[in-house]
C-alpha cells in the first residue's frame, strides 16, 4: 500500500450533479485517514472507495456552508450505528459543536464514541497537530463566512543506511541510530568513514495543502511553499471570473497562479460550479499557467508520484 494518497470523494461546489459530489476528501498519510470535508454523500462514496468509516482518524471541516458538512451527521450517526468506541476528533469553525450536538440531542440518540471538537482560530496560519511523523496547519481563508485551509506536512525522514555498509564496517544497532541521524562513523583504527558514503538520502517529505473555498489570495502562497500536492478551489472559468470577488471563490486560472507562488509539485483543482459540464476549460487555463495540473475527480486516487487514476470499480460494488 502507498504511503501516502489523496482520495477525492466529492469535487462539485453547491449542488450536486449526477457524476460529482459535494466536497469530501481522505488523505491517507503513514496509516492515518483524515477526512477533509464531509458534504453530503461522504458515506456513499467511502463505500465505493472501499475505505472503512472506522478508519477515519480526524475530520476537518473547512466552513458551515452546507456543500462542506452537510454529510456529517449521518457519517456520525453510521460510527455510532457500527458501534465505533475509537475517540473522534473534528476541526472546524465555531458553533459546528453546537449544531451537531444539537442534532443528536433532538434525535435523543447518544454517540457510543467520544468526539473532541476543536475550534479553528482566525489567524494565516497555525499549527494546529503536531505528531513525530508529520504537523498539520490550518491556513484563514477570505471566503463569505469564515473558512479555512490546512496543510499536511511529513517531517523530514531518517537517512537511510545501506546495507552493504553495515555488514562491511560491521555497524552495531546505536551506531546504526547515529548514522541515520547523519553522524559519521569513526572506525577502530581511528579511520572515520563520511556520513555520505554509508547513506543514502530518504524520500522526499510528503506535504499536501487543501485550500477550500476563497477569493484568491496570492499572499497565503508562501505558506505553503513547495507543497508536493497542492488543491486549490477553482469554482469558475474566465468568462464567469467577475463572480470570483462577488461570491469569495477563485478561477481555475486564480489557482494556477497560486500554484506557481507556491512552487508547489501538482495542483488538482476542483469545487466547480454546476453550470460546467465539461471541465476542460479548467483543465485548459489553469495549464496555461502552471504546468502540472489534475482535474479532481470524484473517486479518483492522487499522488505526487505517479498519475491519478479512478479507484472506483461499478462492476464489483
Ligand atoms: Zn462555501
């Protein structure tokens, strides 16, 4: 299994039509599962990724309009019905606990799990997890309610250590930890042997940025900066960009330019609006500006490495 992938569930703004979602993601990290927005129809389409509702680690919800959370309390109401005990925890703004509390409260049915709300602060950019593998930030958008982003970053890895040169200089398992760590290594005559000969470097660190609905913001790029995936909401063309500014969305060309400031690796945009049938305009003018840009499809697998591809196989449901 990858280590790392990005399943995007839902990927239509607003309304659904009848191949796209509203929004939803799981970003599979080192084992974890966190979900990134939860419109309606998450559960359907976790089914069809074949990605079990108990495998969900964390839940981050980017704002309280309804195309982003909506699918929530049946999620919710799922894990309680499969008789989940895992602790959840939920990211989102102020007064999502409330409602979601208010929700089971009226429905008289009590959670078998315990879920921790954490609110988000209205600051650029926080730390909002910070674990030994990876942090998680969340990023103030400018949307028409208070919205935000996150980025997922892996910390740098251990050098990797070969294993000729364990066995030539006979290298015994605390020396070992020292050299990953990038020490050198002094033999017993006093020879020392660089750091560069008995390693190799570790892969690249993973890092993905979920930027949800905003108006373009071109100075939130550097915090992101060299983002090996990177989404960015592209509601609408060039022909319909004076509704960028009126609605707080961006154009597939806006996301582009992001893109490019940040130096990210890949873009995939996505949240189009319904009046797009076809999406090859957005493919078309956000390419005109950065060059490695994917469309986000719903049950679509991304990866900076390799290509995306659909995961969702009709024939076997
Ligand atoms: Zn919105």
């Amino acid at each position: 299994m990858e280590e790392y992938s990005l399943t995007v569930l839902g990927c239509s703004s607003a309304t659904p039509n009848s191949v796209r979602f509203p929004s939803s993601q799981i970003l599979h990290v080192l084992g974890k599962y966190f979900l990134l927005d939860c419109g309606e129809g998450t559960q359907m389409q976790l089914r069809r990724a074949k990605i079990p509702f108990e495998n969900i680690n964390v839940i981050f919800i980017s704002h309280l309009h309804g195309d982003h959370y909506y699918g929530l309390f049946g999620l919710l109401a799922s894990l309680n019905l499969t008789g989940r005990r895992t602790p959840l925890v939920i990211y989102g703004p102020k007064g999502l606990e409330e409602i979601v509390r208010f929700m089971f409260q009226n429905t008289e049915q009590t959670l078998t799990f315990p879920v921790f709300f954490k609110t988000l602060v209205k600051e650029p950019f926080t730390c909002i997890e910070e674990k030994k593998n990876y942090k998680i930030y969340s990023i103030y958008l400018s949307h028409r309610i208070d919205c935000w982003g996150f980025y997922f970053v892996e910390n740098e890895r251990e050098r990797n250590i070969k294993k000729e040169a364990i066995s030539k200089y006979n290298i015994g398992i605390e020396e070992i930890k020292c050299i990953k760590q990038g020490s050198n290594l002094t033999l017993e005559n006093g020879m020392m042997i660089p750091n560069s000969e008995l390693t190799i470097d570790p892969p690249r660190p993973f890092s993905y940025a979920y930027i949800a609905d905003t108006l373009y913001k071109p100075e939130l790029a550097e915090y992101v900066k060299g983002a090996r995936l990177l989404y960015h909401e592209a509601t609408f063309l060039d022909n319909h960009a004076d509704l960028a500014p009126k609605t707080f969305h961006s154009t597939a060309r806006q996301a582009a330019e992001f893109a490019k400031l940040a130096q990210a690796e890949k873009l995939i945009v996505g949240h189009y609006s319904a009046r797009y049938k076809s999406l090859d305009g957005h493919l078309q003018e956000a390419s005109e500006v950065f060059g490695n840009v994917e469309l986000a499809r719903d049950l679509y697998s991304y990866s900076p490495d390799r290509n995306p591809y659909c995961i969702w196989d009709k024939n076997f449901n």
